[in-house]
C-alpha cells in the first residue's frame, strides 16, 4: 500500500504537506520539569548548608520541607502538563526556586530564634516553617483550582463589574472594621479570624487587575479620544479624567484609614500602567504622576505616619533607637554580606524585626551577599519578562492587559521591597513575593500565576485549522454536468 504523501503542489509537482503527519510543536514541559529538579536541588542543598553552619545534625524538618517541596512541585508541574499544557516552561521553575529559598530563609531564621530562646531559657517559638509550607500547599491547590477552573482567560472578562465591586469590598473591609479585628503593627489591612489572619488586599488586586483589564477593553475608545494639544502631547479631556480621579481617591482613601502606603502605590501603579499599555498616550502617565505627587504632598501635611515614614527614611540614624532600629539593622546587614555574602546560617540576620516577612531582602543580602541578591534578582526578572511576553504574543486585548498587569504587580512589588529596605524610597511594609513569610501573599501570588500561565498557554498553543481534504489533480478531474436552473420571464 503507498504512502499517504497528500496532494501535489500545484506548481511544482511534489507532494504537499499532509496537516494530520506535520510534527507536533513542543511543549517545554520537559524543560519545566528538569527546571524544577534544579529548583529541588538547590534547595535542598541550602537547607544542608543552613543546618551544617549553625552546626546542628540534618534534623527531621530537613527531609520534611525537601519531601514536601517534590511531592507539592511535582503535583504542580503535572497540572500545567494537563491543563496547560503549551505554557511557558519558565514562570513555574522561577516561582518554585524562589519559594524554595524562601523556605530555607524562614528555617534559618527558626533556628535563631531556637538559640536564642536556649541561651536566654525562655520557650522555643513555633516554627515559621511549619506553617509556610502549610501556605505553600494552599497556594498550590489554588494553583491547580485556578487551571482547571479558568480554561479560557477570556471568559473572566464577562465578570469585569463582579471583580471591580468584589475588589473594592474586600480592600475597604479592613478600615471599616474594628481595630481589634484588622489591625496590626498599626496597619489596618487585617482580617483576623480567630489563629488566622488574611490580608483582604492581597486577593483585591487580582481582581481589580480583572476589572481594569476589561473596563479599558470596552472603554478604549472613551480614553483614547484626544483633548487639547499641549507641549507636544495630546491631552485627554477633562470629562474622560473621571477613573482616574476615581482611583485617586481611593487610593489616598486606602492610605488614610488603613495607613497602608504599600497597598495604595500598588493600586494606582497599575491602573497607570494599563492606561498607557491600552491607549500607548505618554499623557496619561504624566497626569497620573501629577496625581500622585500632588496626593503624597498633601498626605505628608495631613498625616502623621506618613511624615514618620518619610522623616525614617532621610535619616534613620537620628533616632536609630526607636523608629530608626529596623531600617538601621537592615542596612548593617546588607553592609555585613558584602558582595560574597556571609554565607548561609552564618550571619545574624535575626537582629532586624521582622526578618522573616518585611526584611526578608536584607536576610539574604546579608548571608548569599551582592552576588546571591543579583542571581535572586535575575530569577524575578525572568519570571516578568516571561509574563511580558505572553502578553505581546496573546491575540486578544483583554489578555494582553490581564498578562501585562499581573506581570508588573510583581515588577513593581519587587522594585518597591528593594527600595524600602535599601532606602531608596521610603518603606511601605510590603513583601516580597513568594519569598517572604506569609500566607495571603503567597496564596494570591499563586492564583495569579495560574493566570499567568493560562494566557501563555492561549498565547503559545498552535491554531487549530480544519483539516484540507485531497483533491485529484485538474488532468485527472471526472467531468460534472451542472443542471442550469430555469429562469422565468417576467410579466410585461
């Protein structure tokens, strides 16, 4: 029996391609998957490294956290292989090697806190570890929820007013509940519930990204209609500034009751930033950053925490006993790692508050160094380009803002961490992701990752085309009779 070689090509004389015999493209999930062993690996090796410098024997939590990051990892890895299964083989290995190493840092800092409570005979604290790779699983099962619950990014475009209202909501709840029940550190961005505490916000940027995504989608035109021309820019008329003076508000309203200057940058950052991906106008920037420079004016007057924010930042060395010792401690810290680092469980980063979740940064600087920081700063690089990718490579608007939004939430929650505890910019007590302590974070991190590797899929997958039947060639062609009809005349 001959081959099925398809139909000559006209013109040539030679066989055409058949569609059902061309190759299948790759997927990457073989690189995802060898990835994530790299991923497993290097973990692993720190936690060795982190039990032999504070010279301890590899105690049961080594094989507990190893164990549990492959079985959890692995799990994750076969959900996007079946889901997803043209994704970018690089987002999850970079999620994975960054929470790893988170995992090893909040060990580290365990260990200290253990030491000391043996040296001063005070009560050894819960570990922290415990409990993160507890969020690490909640993460993931939402991953893996997220996967086979959204197979199409764009049907979350018909729930844009949802996400907007259930948005709002959930970052207006903490201001308006009790103090007992949502504050913290002086911060009102809590929602205690018994031994657990979430932040609302976390899960509210998810879905104000959504409700961004396909409000600019059906408004494009509203914000892309030109003004007066002014200095070279075409400004936008004054009726159409409405969302933006919107979001303005509340944003400085989200820093004034719940005194949360991380969440407020976040928020409004990215509406900005999707303004200008949808409309490509430089004026919209410029007018946001006007907004923003005008609110943080007034802010400073007004409030008093943000005036201590601010007064820490320019000198934390005048009142490095009190409201200075945090910002002090950590630049100690990064001044102690150098550019080699003191090396893992060999430094004390356990001297600033709040090291496992607000300082993490300075955590690391201190024990892997400049180097360790640059290669930690190339995997987060790596995983934005990633999502900036997918977001070019998508053919629908909805899913280029969606991919472009959550791409620089975490460009911007990175560069706004880094800032604060180098003092670049003043602190703003956000994390960072998937590698500082915490559970809200992580979990909605997760989600938008999910997300993230949704559209990468979409964008990635090969258009589907209908089969071409084979035709016999024009020489070899029976001949039809066509039946013309009959044409009645008309009446005259």
């Amino acid at each position: 029996m001959a081959p099925n070689v398809g139909t000559p090509d006209v013109g040539t004389g030679r066989p055409a391609a058949n569609p059902s015999s061309a190759p299948a493209l790759p997927t990457g999930r073989g690189i995802e998957l060898v990835l994530l062993a790299f991923a497993a690996v290097t973990t692993t090796a720190a936690l060795v490294l982190v039990e032999a410098n504070q010279e301890q024997q590899l105690t049961s939590s080594l094989v507990y956290v190893g164990l549990a990051y492959l079985a959890l990892f692995g799990i994750a890895h076969l959900a996007v292989r079946k889901w997803a299964p043209y994704a970018d083989p690089l987002i999850l290995p970079s999620v994975a090697l960054l929470n790893g190493l988170g995992l090893v840092m909040i060990h580290r800092l365990d260990l200290a806190d253990a030491d000391r409570a043996a040296l001063t005979g005070g009560d050894v604290p819960a570990a922290l570890i415990t409990r993160q790779v507890a969020w690490t699983t909640v993460g993931l099962a939402l991953f893996i929820a997220v996967l086979w619950f959204v197979k199409d990014h764009r049907a979350l475009s018909r729930y844009t007013y949802t996400a907007g209202f259930a948005g709002l909501v959930l970052l207006a709840l903490p201001g308006l509940l009790p103090s007992s029940l949502s504050e913290v550190n002086g911060a009102k961005i809590w929602l205690r519930l018994g031994i657990f505490s979430i932040q609302p916000g976390e899960f509210a940027k998810l879905l104000l990204i959504v409700f961004f995504a396909g409000f600019l989608v059906q408004k494009r035109d509203l914000f892309a209609t030109a003004g007066r021309r002014f200095l070279g820019m075409e400004l936008p008329r004054a009726r159409d500034l409405a969302p933006l003076l919107v979001a303005w508000g509340l944003s400085v309203g989200v820093l004034v009751v719940e005194r949360d200057l991380g969440t407020s940058l976040l928020f409004f950052g990215i509406l900005l930033v999707l303004l200008y991906a949808a409309t490509e106008r430089v004026s919209w920037m410029i007018i946001g950053l006007a907004f923003f420079a005008a609110g943080a004016t007034v802010a400073y007057q007004l409030f008093g925490h943000v005036q201590v924010r601010v007064q820490v930042w320019l000198d934390p060395f005048a009142d490095f006993d009190n409201r200075g010792y945090q910002i002090g401690q950590a630049l100690f810290g990064l001044g102690t790692g150098g550019v080699g680092g003191t090396g893992l469980g060999a430094g004390r980063p356990d001297l600033v508050p709040f090291a496992e979740s607000d300082f993490m940064l300075s955590t690391l600087g201190e024990e892997l160094g400049l180097i360790g920081l640059a290669a930690i700063l190339v995997v987060y690089l790596v995983m934005i380009t990633r999502g900036l990718r997918s977001a070019l490579a998508v053919r629908d608007s909805f899913g280029k803002l969606l991919a472009t939004g959550m791409s620089f939430v975490i460009a911007l929650q990175t560069f706004v961490v880094i800032g604060g505890v180098s003092k670049l910019i003043p602190l703003t007590g956000l994390t960072l992701p998937f590698l500082s302590y915490g559970g809200s974070s992580l979990v909605a991190n997760y989600a938008l990752v999910a997300l993230l590797l949704r559209i990468s899929n979409a964008a990635r997958a090969p258009l589907t085309r209908r089969p071409v039947q084979p035709q016999a060639p024009i020489a070899e062609a029976s001949t039809e009779f066509v039946q013309r009809p009959e044409v009645k005349k008309a009446d005259t």
